[in-house]
C-alpha cells in the first residue's frame, strides 16, 4: 500500500486526483499506475484501469487470477466491473469513497463469488491525501 501511496502522490502533484494502484503477482510487482484522466484527457484513466492494463500486457493474459490489487481509494463501478472481467482475486483499498465507490453504488455481489476483499489498509494516509487535494482545489 506504501507504493500505491506513493503513485496516488504522483497524480498529486500532477494535479490528477491522487489515486494510486500496484499490481502484485507472486509476491512481485508487475505493475503500478496512478490516476491520469487530466493528463491523457480520457474519463477511464483511473490508476486500477492503467494498472490492469499493464499487468495484463505484462503477463500476456487477460485474467489476473494470481494477483492483488492494491488501490488508495474504493474502486468505482468502472473499476469494480474490470476487476471483475480481469479476475482479480483479492483487492486491498485504503480509503473508502462513500460517493463514488462501488459499495455505495452497488452490492457486493458484483464481484465474482470468490474475490477477496480488504478495506482500510492505511485509511488516514490514503484519505488525508485526498481530502488534502480537494481542499486545495476549492
């Protein structure tokens, strides 16, 4: 989650909001990503989208099914669903997004039956970092 941490950082100071993802396979990083949706000008740059992407073009294969996923921040329901397609078996987030994160918008039973998933790993580093962002924006 530090390196997540890390990556939400970078999206930070690039003035993207500060969401960071790192993709684990066989306890190795495979890939890491940060929100770009400013940058790239495209709504789908979420830092889990960029990292599935990455991971799934790092291991040729469109299923992640020996991995984690560590994110910053509650995925939304675009990432929920690509987590679902990709086959991700456990998630880890920090912070919760009670506005835009997939527990507030649907039930749990989105993800496949056996996906694993772990909440509030390192939630005040991962939610300061937000709400220090947005005060600075307002």
């Amino acid at each position: 989650m530090r390196l997540a941490l890390l990556e939400a950082q970078q999206a930070y100071d690039n003035g993207e909001i500060p969401v960071g993802a790192v993709m684990v396979c066989n306890n190795k990083i495979i890939a890491k990503a940060h929100n770009q949706t400013q940058m790239l000008a495209d709504p789908t740059a979420h830092a889990e989208m960029i990292c599935i992407t990455a991971a799934c073009g790092h291991l040729g294969a469109k299923y992640l099914t020996d991995c984690t996923l560590y994110i910053t921040l509650e995925p939304c329901m675009m990432c929920a669903g690509a987590i679902k397609w990709a086959q991700i078996p456990t998630i880890v987030y920090g912070a919760s997004d009670k506005k835009g994160g997939f527990k507030s918008q649907i039930l749990n039973n989105f993800y496949h039956s056996n996906i694993q998933i772990i909440d509030g790993i390192l939630q005040e580093e991962c939610a300061k970092m937000m709400k220090d962002f947005f005060k600075k924006k307002r």
